[in-house]
C-alpha cells in the first residue's frame, strides 16, 4: 500500500490584514496491490472523516476526493 495526498485549500484575508482558511479539499492517491476490495475500501474512506486528525484539529469543514490505484486502474469517490 502507498499514500500521497495534496491539500487545496480556500481561504479569505479581512481588511485588517487578518487571515483564515475557509475549507480544505484532501486528495490522497491511494495504492493497494491486486485483490484489494475497492468497495470496502471507498466505503472506509466514505467515514474516514470521523477519525481524520486533520479534519478533527481545525476549524473549518475538510473533504475528500480520494483515488484508488489497483493494479493500475484508478477508481475516484468523492467523500
């Protein structure tokens, strides 16, 4: 299994010159060797949100939009 994840994130800067991060978008490219179950693990990662230690340490909404890789074939849920 290999994990790499890019961040896009929204965020404002108030006329004060004060800033803040609005949302943040993670987009793992998820790795797993032939004879994975790609169905169990989109369903995993369909709740991975409530145990994200990014999603769980700030204070704006996080989502996802994974990619699985098998084999070479590539399988995307948005989450």
């Amino acid at each position: 299994m290999d994990y790499e994840d890019s961040l896009v994130a929204t965020g404002e800067v108030l006329k004060n010159g004060a800033g803040r991060f609005l949302s943040a978008l993670l987009r793992p490219n998820i790795t797993f060797v032939a004879g994975t179950d790609i169905d169990a693990a989109m369903a995993i990662h369909h709740e991975i949100h409530k145990v994200c230690f990014t999603a769980r340490s700030v204070n704006f909404p996080v989502s996802y939009d994974p990619e699985f890789i098998i084999s070479g074939e590539a399988h995307s849920a948005t989450v």
